[in-house]
C-alpha cells in the first residue's frame, strides 16, 4: 500500500526489488479481501416493526399491513417522532453489527420522513453516522418510498411535492448522493417513478430503484433506460426488463433478507441475468419491516441458499458488483493497483468459505484507506 492506494498484488516471491525497504506486515487468518460493500440499507430509521412481525407469523401479509396503514407509515411516525441524535445512535448500533464483519462502505436510505425536514434529518444522521464511525457512506434519498397518509388518494400531488420541493432541498444542503424509489403497487407507479428519477438525473444524482419485489411493474426497465446504477429485489423482473438493465449496465441488486422475512416463493431471476451478464450485488436492504438484517455474511449464505448464488458470486456481490451499484467501482471492490485500500482479513482458506458458516464470524481485522484498524 502506497499512502490510501493499493501499489502492488501478488505472490510475495514475485515481489519487485523497490519494495524491498517497505514496512511488512504479516496478517493473521488465511485470507484478505476487499472490505465489504452493503449498497441497499434503509439502516436510520426510529422504533421497531416487531409487532408487526408477529401479526404476519399469524397470517396478515406484509401487503395487508401496509394497507391498513401500517408497515412504512408506522416507521414514518416513529422516524419523524425520533431526534436526530437517537435516529445516530440506533442506527449506530446496527451499523457496529456490520463493521465487526468487515464492512467498509454502506449506502443509507431516508425514506422514512416523507417530507422536506424529516428526509434531510435522516440524512443528515446518514452523513453523521459515516463521520463517527470512519465507514464510508454514501446516501440515497427516498422520499417516494409511500405515501404518506395526510395525501391519501392524492398520489400525483405527493410526487409533485417530491419533486420540486425535496428533491432541490436534500440537493441543495449537499445531503444526497442518489435518488431511489419503491416503485409497486402498493407505493408508486412507474410513470410516477420516471418523473422523480428524471428530475434527480438532471440535478446529478445517480439513480436507482426498488422494482418488481412484489408484482412487475415495469419499473427496472424504466430506471435502466435513464441510466439507472442499480435496480433492486427484481423477483418479479422479466426479460425485457433484464436486458434492458444489461445494455445500460446496471447492476442488480439482491436482496434474500427481505425475501426470507416476507416469506416469499418467487425467486429473482439468476440464470436470466447470468445469461445477459448483469452484475448481480448483494446487501441486507437493513430496515424494520422486511428485513431487520445486520449481517452480510449471512446475506452471502442467503444468496446462495435462497437465490442459488455461487458463493463466489455472493463474494463478488458484496465487493466488485456492490461498488458498482454505488458508482463507486473504479476506486473500491476488487484487489487492484491503483484501487483504494479498503481491505479486510478473515480467518478462512478459501474465498468460497466467507458465504459458508451460519452465525460464525471469521473476520479477524480491517484496513480502512491504507489506515490500520483492529
Ligand atoms: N422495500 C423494502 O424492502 C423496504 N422498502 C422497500 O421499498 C421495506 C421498508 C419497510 O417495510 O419499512
Ligand atoms: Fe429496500
């Protein structure tokens, strides 16, 4: 490592003589890897949705609840009732759970304000959350994730709101990276979506977008066509939506924690976008209503399980292919010269073993931009 740089991989026997009065440092366990990358989190939010689960165990499904204005709405209330300081320091807690199993990079959703001031105080807690833990985040805003119950039956209103007032605040004050929306039919349409991802291209914002999780809808193709980084669940995608996402190059990102917790029997379609070569990610979508997750490990093992996933391609899920999904692979996700050393180290022989265990953690150490942290 030169400075926060990678400047050099390869067998140690193969090492240039320039190195040879360099510091040496001998890690413990097997295996060093790209620190890892979780690029789908809803992971600031206020309360909990454990009720909620239980009322599910019972029969309700998640769609009824959220009908019933429950669901969203109910981690609305709760996040907007929530101060920015608890809001940092639930999400801290998460967050920890993640870093002690080599994450390096996490995206951050709002989402859960569902107006002006309430999206820009989560994040805004976001942004805090990346300054005191030294983990990079980047931040997506979601403000057409539901809608909220003061514009009931007034959907096109709402996203007018959206877009011409939230979007050039949470632009203005610096607080988003990218822009995402839950685009179903229990939230938004894909025309609505259009509008609001078009608006977010045209101030600068990278582009991605919850589709087909529960239903098709149309919306991974839609998102793809502007350009979109990622489109994300995609159980229910179809070809025209995959191959569209393949000529753009936008990477899928998958999601087996909101899969398992909901239940669900539809798979997305792996060997469809194995064949039309779209990257596949994986990450833990961490929220309180389908997936109250905070391990990427267990993520990995899901995709495979789950989703039929090499675990291989769950390793690359979580490094090469989640750098991509926050525009960030140029810089992170792979063991290159040249690349940021955001790097982690693991007590296993074998790259394939990360996905393996349930519940173990093997990581033994983490460097952070050529930093040490143990
Ligand atoms: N899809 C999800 O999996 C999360 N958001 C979304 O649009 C769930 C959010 C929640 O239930 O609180
Ligand atoms: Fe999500």
């Amino acid at each position: 490592m030169d400075g926060d740089c990678i400047a050099w991989v390869g067998p140690a026997a193969a090492l240039p003589a320039a190195y040879d009065g360099w510091t040496r440092e001998t890690l413990p366990g097997g295996l060093l890897t790209p620190a890892l990358i979780d690029c789908h989190t809803h992971i600031v939010y206020g309360g909990n949705r454990a009720s909620e689960w239980e009322r599910r165990l019972l029969g309700a499904s998640y769609e009824e609840i959220s009908r019933a204005g429950g669901g969203i709405r109910a981690t609305v209330a709760a996040t907007r009732a929530a101060s920015e300081d608890e809001l940092v320091a639930s999400a801290r807690r998460r967050l920890d759970d993640l870093i002690a199993e080599g994450l390096g990079t996490i995206e951050i959703k709002s989402g859960y304000g569902l107006d002006t001031q309430s999206e820009c105080k989560m994040l805004r807690a976001a942004r805090t959350l990346g300054r005191d833990s030294g983990i990079r985040v980047r931040t997506s805003f979601l403000g057409a994730h539901a809608l909220p119950a003061a514009y009931e039956g007034r959907p096109d209103t709402y996203i007018d709101l959206v877009v011409e007032e939230m979007l050039p605040a949470v632009v203005e004050a610096g607080l988003a990276d990218d822009c995402d929306g839950f685009c179903e039919n229990i939230a938004f349409s894909a025309k609505q979506m259009r509008k609001v991802l078009e608006k977010a291209k045209s101030l600068g914002l990278g582009l991605r977008l919850h589709a087909e999780q529960l239903s098709n809808q149309g919306g991974a193709q839609m998102a793809a066509e502007l350009g979109a980084l990622s489109c994300d669940h995609l159980e229910y995608v179809d070809e025209a939506g995959v191959k569209a996402m393949a000529d753009a190059g936008t990477v899928a990102v998958l999601l087996p924690g909101a899969f398992y917790f909901l239940g669900e029997s539809k798979k997305p379609p792996i060997a469809m976008m194995r064949d039309h070569r779209v990257p596949m990610a994986l990450a833990s979508d961490c929220n309180p209503g389908s997936s109250p997750l905070t391990s990427l490990l267990l993520t990995m093992n899901m995709g495979c399980t789950l989703f039929g996933l090499t675990p291989e391609e769950a390793l690359a899920g979580t490094t090469r292919a989640a750098a991509a999904a926050l525009g960030l692979g140029t810089h992170l996700g792979t063991l290159e010269v040249g690349k940021t050393a955001d790097l982690a180290y693991w007590d296993v022989d074998h790259p394939g073993h990360l996905a393996y265990p349930l519940g173990a953690n093997p990581h033994r150490g983490q460097i952070r931009a050529g930093q040490w942290v143990t």
